[in-house]
C-alpha cells in the first residue's frame, strides 16, 4: 500500500511530534507499505522518510524542482520524483496514493489535506483521509467541519471518510480496511 504522508517540513517544538512521526515511519516500514511525501531531508518530513528507511520500508519523494535547487531533497531514499511545481507535487502526491495522513503541519500541510477532503467528499477518490490530531493538533478542524454539519453546509455521508485520530492503533484499524484496486 501507498501512504502519503503531508507534515511539516520543520520540526516544530513539541517532542511529541518527533517521537510519535518516528512511530509513524516505522510503523509504515515494518508493514511493508511504501511511504509517499514531499521528498525532503528537513524537519518532520526527513526525520519520517528516515525512520520508514530504517524499517525496512520503500520511500518515494515527490520534490519540486525549486526546493531541488535549493537542495532539499532527501538523497537517501528509494525514489525521488522531481516534479516543475507544487501543483505538479500535490497531484503526483494524490495518484501515487492509496491511504492519506495529514501529521501536524503548516499552511503546506494544511491545503494539501483540505484538497484530500475535497475529493474524498465528493467521492472522487475512494482512500480514506486520516487526520492524524496528535494533542488535539488538528481541534480546530474537526470543530471546523462539526460547524459546516451545523449549517447544512456539508454531511455527515460527505464526512463519512474522514477520520480523525490520535494513535497508531486507530490508523491501522482503518489501513487495515482498505482494499487496494490494481490500476491499468
């Protein structure tokens, strides 16, 4: 299986989010699956394509050519995608897929899930959207998407495959789930 992975690109200051994408990474290694994100060697992003590394796992980077140029590309991993532009990124991102985790994260992480909501609400993908809310990092989103319920604004059927967590049980439980569709 192919699990993208959108976090952020800096360490942030919680030693929560060191220890718990490190569990992430190796969780990914050790089940066999294949670790998909933006391809960087810096901050939470290095340290997961690291810990997947070290598990025995597959990584696949998908890097725009401007962080290239600016040498951020993970170098040790099994393959990078260099990619002209974000835009690029997030829909290579999004093909490569077959699960997808918003770790906490930026403005970055933030719209690249937001555009993973969007499709699965409308069923134009059929991959769970699992938002990882570790220490309650992600509240304001679910209260966010409790208040679009509210207005009639969205549905609990589009809601339906977004799943909020807070541990690596509950992501397995729902990986787990998935059945993956060979593609042409």
């Amino acid at each position: 299986m192919n699990i993208t992975v959108y976090l952020g690109s800096s360490k942030g200051n919680s030693d929560n989010f060191i220890s718990a994408i490190k569990e992430l990474g190796a969780f990914i290694g050790q089940r066999g699956d294949t670790l998909v994100y933006g391809g960087s060697k810096i901050g939470l992003m290095g340290i997961l394509a690291d810990s997947v590394l070290a598990s025995g796992g597959t990584v696949i980077g998908v890097e725009p050519q401007m962080f290239v140029d600016r040498e951020l590309q993970h170098n040790d991993i099994t393959k990078l995608i260099v990619t002209e532009n974000m835009s690029e990124r997030k829909a290579k991102m999004i093909e490569l897929g077959d699960a997808f985790i918003a770790f906490p994260g930026g403005i970055g992480t933030l719209e690249e899930i937001s555009e993973i909501m969007a499709l699965v609400s409308l069923k134009l993908i059929d991959s769970p959207c699992i938002i990882y809310n570790l220490d309650g990092y992600y509240n304001c989103l679910k209260e966010l998407l409790n208040t679009m319920l509210s207005y009639d604004l969205s549905s609990k059927i589009k809601q339906k495959d977004i799943r909020f967590v807070s541990g690596i049980s509950e992501i397995e439980e729902i990986l787990n789930g998935i059945e993956i569709q060979d593609t042409p």
